[in-house]
C-alpha cells in the first residue's frame, strides 16, 4: 500500500516515513489516516483506536498523555466508596472528606476534558520563544504584528487587518501549489505552529499580505526592512562598536603622546599603587619609551621628571638619587619606592631635584 502527500502529492510505502515527511516540511497540516485498516482495539482512556492489541498496549504503557490523570480519578473514587462503607461516629468529618474528594474529582475529569478537547499528541512543533510586537496602521487603525525572535511572523495577526484567516488563504489550492515549491527551493522552515498559531517566515509573510492587499504587502515589507532588519542591523552595529569600547579600555589604554626630553629622572605610577603611595622612580634615555613600555601591562602615568642633560649625569643622578631614596624602596633590586605616610610627593621630587642640580 502506498500513502501520498495530500500537499505534495509525494509517495511514501508506510505511514510512518509520511509522518516524518510531513514532519519535516508541512509542520502546520495535520494528516489523516487513509489506509483503511481496520482497528478494533482503542484505548480506554483516550479513545485511540489501533490495529493491534500489541500496539495500544505501548501506547497506553509509554505515550498516552490521559492515563495517569484517570488512574488518579479511579483511586480517588475507590476512597469515597471504602469511606462510605467505613461506619464511624464522626458523620460531619465523613462528609467535610468526601466533599474534598468529590472537588478533586471534578479537577480531574475537568483535566481529562481538556487533555482530549487539545491533545498533547497531535500539537506539532511546538516551540516557545520571546517575540517582539510592532505596530502598523491600516484604515487609520492601529494592529500590532507579533515577531519571534527567530523571524516568523505572526500569520493571524496579518490575517486579521482585513478580517481574514489563516486558514482562509491555507485551503486555497493554489496555496498548497505555493508552499510545496517553496519547500522545493528553501532548506529553511516556512511555518512552525506555536500554541495552535501559525507562525510564517518573511517570504511568505509578504505572499499573504499581497493576498489580502498590494497596500498591506507594503507595509508588511517596509515593518520587515525597516523596523526588524534594519534595526536589528543597527542594534549589531552598537554592541559591536561597544564590544570595540571596552576592549580599547582594557587593553589599548589611552595615554598622551606628550614629548619628554631625553636623559631624565622620573616618577611614574598607576592609579592603584598611588593609592597604596607606592612610585616607580629611576633613569630613562627616552622617557616615551619607557613609558611604552610600563602601559603593557597596565596604565602609568608620569608624576615628575627631570632633565639631566647628557647620558653620564643622568646616570650619576640616579646613583645619587637611589642612594637617598634607599630607606623608602619597597622590595630590594626594584625601583619601586613608598612614600612615607607624613610626606606628600613633593618630598621625593625635592630629593631628585637637589641631586641633579647638585651635579650640573
């Protein structure tokens, strides 16, 4: 026995593979059983009728979504029956439990109901997601068009603009034509149903609004340029260009490219060792360099410094000035000194001043 696509007219030799073909690209239409076989074992609790004894049995023991919902309902009925056989003095406490029962049992069979008026089995790709809603005015009214973020357009909210349905512009035979030759020349899905709403992607969101009204399809494609792809555009763009912020701030710190002269004395420090009064204070040929140099790790910047004139008297000053500054170094072989708490920085700017000037 064969089983064709009814929108595509596609063969498939079980019902199964048609399933899984109608799955994968027709996820909005529900397909009927046509093999005419006959099934004379249904499910006690759902109503399925199968071909084979064997398969209700799986299907009661691993899918039916009923079963353990009636199963409650049975034992809650069997404790209202072993209550009423129960003869106890306490009447009033008898009736307050079968009342609390009998309100449980009205739950369930409400639950029951709606398990079979919306079956679990039978929704189709269900998919929850965030959406966004924009608003289009059509005859001098507002209608808002919901937009997941995965770009499928709500069908019924375009459908609705004009009175319409979905399902109107789906029975149409020419549809069915349509849908089955974009399914040919796209490898991306044209609908996906969500809480029984048809969602439709770009393309066929313009096919029918076109539909309904050349107007509408204008404004269905200006909301789909300007305000979804355009802004989305834009809102990549900015947190792109923040991402490129942040990273310039980390990492490529913003220094002055001020000129220092050559041969001098310094203070440097960063913000976080001014803090614990701790500088950096040695000899430089090009202090610009130097200070390259620190910012690699972090940002530095020049407190003083002090020109000494050629090479060999930068170097004496730093002997001399190192040689004061003995006491205050924070670690032995580092040109890291600390400020003594009763002084200001002025105190170590005095002692390279009075060294340089001494050798000049």
């Amino acid at each position: 026995m064969k089983f064709n696509c009814t929108i595509c007219n596609k063969e498939y030799s079980s019902y199964k593979t048609l399933w899984a073909h109608n799955k994968t690209f027709h996820q909005s239409i529900q397909i009927n059983r046509n093999d005419n076989k006959t099934r004379n074992f249904e499910c006690e609790y759902c109503n399925k009728k199968f071909t084979t004894k064997h398969g209700m049995q799986i299907h009661i023991e691993k899918t039916c979504k009923l079963v353990e919902t009636e199963k409650q309902l049975i034992l809650l009925k069997k404790e209202i029956k072993e209550i009423k056989n129960t003869e106890l003095n306490t009447n009033n406490e008898n009736k307050q439990i079968i009342n609390n029962l009998m309100d449980k049992i009205v739950s369930k069979d409400k639950q029951i109901q709606e398990l079979k008026n919306n079956p679990t089995e039978n929704k189709i790709n269900e998919v929850k997601s965030i959406y966004k809603t924009f608003i289009i005015n059509w005859n001098n009214n507002d209608h808002k068009i919901d937009v997941k973020d995965n770009k499928f357009i709500n069908s019924e909210h375009i459908c609705n603009i004009n009175n319409k349905t979905f399902n109107d512009w789906f029975s149409l035979e020419l549809s069915k034509d349509l849908i089955n030759e974009m399914i040919q020349n796209q490898t991306h899905k044209i609908i996906e149903v969500v809480d029984g709403i048809s969602w439709i992607n770009f393309d066929l969101a313009l096919i029918i609004s076109q539909w309904i009204s050349t107007k509408l399809m204008i404004l269905i494609n200006n909301l789909i340029i300007n305000d979804i792809i355009v802004n989305e555009h834009n809102n990549t763009i900015k947190l792109k260009e923040n991402e490129i912020k942040i990273l310039k701030d980390n990492f490529v710190k913003k220094q002055s490219r001020e000129d220092f002269p050559n041969n001098c004395i310094y203070i440097v420090t960063t913000e976080d060792n001014k803090l614990k009064r701790i500088y950096i204070i040695g000899k430089a040929k090009s202090l610009k360099d130097r200070l390259s140099t620190y910012n690699k790790t972090s940002e530095h910047k020049v407190i003083y410094y002090k020109q000494c004139g050629d090479k060999e008297t930068t170097g004496l000053a730093e002997s001399v000035v190192l040689k004061k500054l003995q006491p205050y170094k924070e670690k032995a072989n580092r040109d890291r000194f600390i400020l003594p708490v009763d002084q200001d920085i002025n105190f170590f700017i005095n002692i390279i001043d009075q060294s340089v000037n001494f050798l000049k």
